[in-house]
C-alpha cells in the first residue's frame, strides 16, 4: 500500500516525514521523522484488531493519513526542535 512522504519547514529548518504500511506480519503503520537524514521519531499504530474488517485497505489508508498528520502537526508545533 502506497505510503506518504512530505517535507515540513519549521524554525528555518527542513524534516521529513515518512508513514508507510509494513504489511502483513507486522500488521501497522510506521512513521519516522527525519532531520538532515538523521532519525528523530518513529512510531508504530497497530491495526490487528481490524484484520477481519470487510473494509481492512480504508482503516489502513485512514491510519497513515492520521499518524501522518500527525506527526507534521508535531513538527509545526516545534516538538522536534531542540534535536
């Protein structure tokens, strides 16, 4: 499933967000923050308990938009500028 990826100015810098589906086995979404290409977050939001959901690929492309959105709300908020 196709992921996103969005570059996010704050405070004269430059992160980068990425939130892709790990797929079958793990079973979640995985957002990391970058800065520089340096790993400043990542985080995982499990969607098991939606496996047997008729509308499985729906939960998962909501789950990357929110944690996605989430994390550049994070960087807007200055959260990530003290690393």
């Amino acid at each position: 499933m196709p992921g996103l990826n969005t570059e996010v100015e704050h405070a004269g810098e430059t992160y980068h967000v990425q939130t892709q589906d790990l797929g079958p086995g793990p079973n979640s979404v995985e957002t990391t923050v970058y800065k520089a290409g340096r790993v400043l977050s990542s985080r995982r939001a499990y969607y098991t308990a939606f496996l047997n959901s008729s509308d499985l690929p729906d939960k998962i492309h909501a789950i990357i938009r929110e944690e996605h959105e989430s994390a550049i709300r994070e960087i807007r908020a200055g959260k990530f500028a003290h690393l």
